[in-house]
C-alpha cells in the first residue's frame, strides 16, 4: 500500500494547533533555524508538535511540495502555513507571533509578555 504524504502532513496539521516540520525533535533540534523556531515558540509559552523531516525522506519532501515552500522548518498555527524561521522569528520581533497565536485560542492573553 503507498503511502499519501499529503494526506498524513494534512492530517498532522488538522489535528494539533501548532505544527513545527523541523529537523531534529523540540528537546534536540540538528539545525540552527530548527532551533531558533522551538526557542521562539518556547519562548511565548505554545504548546506544540515537532515533526522531525530526518526521520522521514518522504516527509522531508513532502512538506516541501505541501507548502511549495523550499526550506525547512516549517510553522503551522490552526492549519494555516505560517512560514519558516526567517518569518517566524520576524512575526515574533513585531509580537504577531504572539497575536496569532492568542487571537487562535491558542495561548491566552494572560500569557503574553
């Protein structure tokens, strides 16, 4: 039976609010960007799902075709393609980040900092 990434990276998406397709896994990120986005999301106190592309050459892949975008890592917040570190930590700078993901239900107000 063939796999359909599209499908499982959508289903990963839809079933947890924050979605970081990353190398390596949150507790020991294999690239700086990949760091710097669980650093960040730590930092404003989300909760989030690391999905390591090293593990999966499909995956790794597929998220890439997923989003057309060519670089990992990869944000999702509520379904939608966020961007990767360069945007994220951008969105985090101007306190977006924190506006997104307040406004998504997904941190509360009293967690902003």
């Amino acid at each position: 039976m063939s796999r359909d990434i599209a499908q499982e990276i959508q289903e990963t998406i839809d079933g947890n609010p924050v979605v970081l397709f990353m190398k390596g896994t949150p507790n020991f990120p294999q690239c700086g960007f990949s760091a710097q986005c669980v650093e960040i999301l730590n930092h404003v106190g989300t909760q989030f799902v690391g999905v390591n592309v090293l593990e999966d050459p499909e995956v790794r892949q597929g998220i890439k075709d997923f989003s057309s975008w060519p670089t990992i890592p990869q944000l999702y917040i509520k379904g939608q393609f966020i961007g990767g570190c360069d945007i994220t930590r951008e969105l985090f700078q101007t306190g977006d980040l924190k506006s997104q993901l307040s406004s998504a239900g997904i941190i509360s107000a009293s967690e902003e900092g």
